[in-house]
C-alpha cells in the first residue's frame, strides 16, 4: 500500500469516527433549548425564572432560553427541529394537530391566558365592549397567533363576526405600545408588563381581563389553559428521563411562585426585564400571580374550553375530530414529589 493510498483510508476513517461519534456527543452534551414566544412577558416569567431559580442545573439539565416575539413563530422553530421544546400557548397542540404534527404540552404554567384587552384611550369613548368592535382595527401578535383566535372569540359573544372588524399584528411590548400610541390600532389583546405601562401613562384602559379566573371565566365561559411548556410526541417518547427532569424543574418554580411575594420573585429577575421602574414591575407581578398554575396540571375541563374557541374560529380545527387526550399530558408532573 502506497502512502497516498494509507493517508486517503486514514482519512476516510477519520471522517467515518466524526460521523459516527456525533449523535453520541449530542446525546452525551444533552442541551436543550428552549424558544419562548415572548420571553419577558409575564405568562412566560416560569421559563426564565427557573433558570435564574438554577433548577434546571439541578436536575443536570443544560438548558438554553430563546425568544421569538410571537408564539407561531416559536411553534415553527419546534416543527422546523430547531428547538427541542417551545413555552407557548396551549391551543397550538390543538391547532397542529389539524395538521398532522403530533405536539404535546406537559407542564402548564397558565391556567388562564394572562390576556388583556385593551382599548386606546382615544377611542374609549367609542368602545365600551367587544360588542363596540364593528368597523374597528384590533391588534393581535401575530395572524394565527392564539390572541388573534381569542380576539375573534370574544367578539363572537357579542354578535360580531370575524369579518367586521380588522385585526392587525402588532407583536408585544414597545411594538404593541407604539401601533396604539401610533393609532393604528383602537384595542389590542397583550400582556404584562405591558398593560401596567399602559395603563400607568393612561394611553389605555382595560376592557376584558383575563388574568384571573374569574375574570376569564367571565369572558370566556371556562378555564383557558394557556402558558405551558409544550414538545413534539417523537421527542417525548424517545427523551421521557429529560422530559421528567424539565417537569420537575418547572413545578418547583410554580411552587415557587405560590409561595413567595411579587417583590421577592422579582429580585430573582434579570434587572433589564424591569428596566427602571423595579416598582411597577412587581405590581404588574403582584396582579398576574392569581393566573400561574400551582402544581403544573391541566385544569381539569380546561382542554374543551380551548378546543371550543378554537372550533369557532380557527378553519384548521372547525369541524375535524381533536384527540384531547394526545395533546397533554399530567403523566411528568404527578412524578413529582
């Protein structure tokens, strides 16, 4: 054997070992990553509380948090295989269901949306309820984004369809601030932080809250299981021991949250998710608390809820036949002690 010859066969196997050794090194480097629709809203405070709380170390998991503005973006980057697990809106296991895609929720963090909607302090006057929406252009986060679907639900209860009215995404935070401030939008269904800013420079006030229970009982005649940690059925069934550890990582911060102050969830915070109105920030905490999940579990009845809305309103869902019992599961959380 030549020395050309030797030195190609030595590379080839070279190559050959890299190729082989990979999927063990992903295995072994077992990184998750994380994309948030929106990491700084206060639905989604769980994701990054935990990793500030360090249980995700403590359970040995190496988990990295992204964010995308709205929740059907991160939705994509979990169908695309970009990320392993996406905290987002519950109804979009029901949605991709639809459509063929097997996803599976197995912590909630919300068990009501956390949603307000508010109404531009121009066109107040105007809008006293959903049922003042005819002819009016709503912001959402994004088209086929659950506020767009709960937008349209709301209206419906009071007589107004989908088509008499516009809808505009406008995303969260300061590009939600400035499409109101803007005009472009007369209301528009968003979050904290960004309804205590709102309200607080009176640019906005509330017309459906949907941050407690009674209130989203109120509005939407049920439960809404929305925040939660959600991931694709064939990763789940090949990563159970990872999926038990995320479980038991986010269920430890619920409880967390149920048993400490606005104030002292707030210090675990990073500084710049309060930027330098700290006070505000734990008020707007303090009125979201009642909406967090105590222990992690789907509420019972709260699936339907969702699917009802859905039904109404999303033409991928309106009617095809939703297995409920595939799109969550307790199975993770009740392992936990």
């Amino acid at each position: 054997m030549n020395n050309k010859m030797r030195r190609t066969l030595m590379s080839l196997a070279i190559a050959g070992a890299t190729v082989l050794a990979l999927p063990g090194q992903a295995n072994a480097a077992g990184k998750i990553t994380i994309m948030v629709g929106g990491i700084t809203k206060m639905i989604y405070l769980p994701a990054k509380l935990t990793e500030q709380l360090g249980y995700f170390k403590e359970e040995g998991l190496d988990v990295e948090l992204q964010s995308q503005p709205a929740g059907v973006d991160a939705e994509n980057e979990l169908l695309a295989g970009a990320v392993q697990a996406v905290v987002g809106f519950y109804d979009h296991s029901i949605d991709l269901q639809t459509k063929g895609k097997e996803i599976t929720a197995i912590v909630v963090f919300g068990q009501v949306p956390g949603e307000v909607e508010l109404v531009s302090s121009k066109a107040a006057a105007s809008i006293k309820s959903m049922a003042d929406v005819k002819g009016k252009t709503l912001g959402v986060t994004g088209l086929g984004s659950s506020t767009n679907f709960l937008t349209q639900y709301l209206a419906s209860r009071h007589g107004i369809t989908s088509n008499q009215f516009s809808v505009l995404p406008v995303g969260a935070d300061n590009t939600f601030i400035a499409a109101m401030k803007q005009g472009r939008i007369d209301a528009g269904m968003t979050t904290k932080p960004t309804v205590s800013q709102m309200l607080k420079t009176g640019e906005a006030v509330v017309l459906v809250d949907m941050r407690s229970v009674e209130g989203t009982m109120k509005a939407l005649g049920g439960l809404y299981p929305a925040s939660s940690l959600y991931v694709q059925r064939n990763w789940l069934n090949t990563h159970k021991d990872d999926a038990a550890k995320l479980a038991r990582a986010f269920v430890k911060t619920m409880r967390y949250i149920k048993t400490h102050s606005a104030a002292e969830i707030a210090d675990k915070m990073p500084k710049d998710y309060y930027g330098n109105n700290k006070a505000l920030y734990v008020q707007a905490l303090q009125n979201s608390l009642p909406m967090y999940s105590p222990d992690g579990k789907m509420p019972v009845g709260g699936p339907e809820t969702v699917l009802s809305v859905l039904a109404g309103f999303n033409p991928n869902v309106k009617g095809k036949h939703i297995d409920l019992s595939k799109t969550y599961t307790n199975e993770f959380v009740n392992q936990v002690k």
